[in-house]
C-alpha cells in the first residue's frame, strides 16, 4: 500500500533563511544535539562547490579575454586590458581566499579553458578550431600581469 499522507516539511524547506539562521544559534550555543546535521553539511560542501565554480567562472573570463588578445591583436583596447587586469585580480583573490583550490588548478583550467574557447569563438566570429584544443598557457602565466600572449 503506497503511503498517500503529505510529508512534513521541515524549516529547512518552507524557510530556508530561517533554518539557517536558527541553525547558527544552535550550534553557536553548543546544541549540536538539536541541529540539523545532516542539511548543515550539505550546505558546508555546496558552499564549497559555489567557491568551485566562481574560480573556474573568473577564470573563463579571463582566459576567453587573452585569446582575444592574442588572435584579435588589431581589437586589442583598454577595455580589454583592464578586463583581463581586474580577472586577474579577482581569479588571486579568491585563490588567496581559498588556497586549497590550488591543487585542482589543472582541472579547473580545463574547464574554464574550455567555457573560454567557445566564447571567444562566439565574440570573435572565428570558428573555435582557430584557437588551441587545450588551454596554452599555465596558471602562473595568466596570472601574471606583465604575461601579454603575443601573436
């Protein structure tokens, strides 16, 4: 027999501005007993994941910004180089923010390089064979600020 009874929602749910807020108290008082831990987890390793992602973001900014650069040299403006100046900026930020990501900084790379690779092909009008299949330059390289890929 299938069970037709309407779930209970929970705080979590129905207020999710509220659970967190009673959660932060509860743990705050050392009533771990009466905290949601299992919801407080998933929310710990989202925010992670949210951290993730806004790196590889910044990065695919900045890197859709230097393939612009480098295979639209006679495009190159200040708009563009303050683009990549602020990128760089924001992408060791949060790096310095979140050090551990360092040790997926390939991985993340890859993504953005990829994300970055199709949206310089859609900006440029070039097709998206004209740029490298993998992304050419190190982490260390575009962060760089004095790194300008050249022709």
């Amino acid at each position: 027999m299938q069970d037709t009874s309407p779930k209970t929602l929970s705080l979590y749910d129905t207020d999710f501005y509220a659970w967190a807020n009673q959660q932060a108290a509860l743990l705050r008082a050392g009533r771990l007993g009466e905290a949601d831990i299992a919801n407080i987890a998933e929310e710990i390793e989202s925010m992670g994941r949210s951290e993730k992602r806004e790196l590889i973001s910044q990065l695919a900014v900045l890197l859709m910004h230097l393939l612009k650069w480098r295979f639209q040299p006679g495009m190159r403006g200040k708009s563009w180089r303050l683009t990549i100046e602020v990128q760089r900026l924001e992408a060791a930020e949060h790096l310095a923010d979140n050090p551990s990501l360092k040790s997926q900084m390939n991985e993340m790379l890859q993504k953005a390089y990829r994300r970055a690779r199709l949206e310089a092909a859609r900006e440029t009008s070039h097709d998206s064979s004209t740029f490298p299949a993998s992304c050419p330059w190190s982490y260390d390289e575009i962060i760089d600020d004095t790194f300008w890929p050249e022709a």
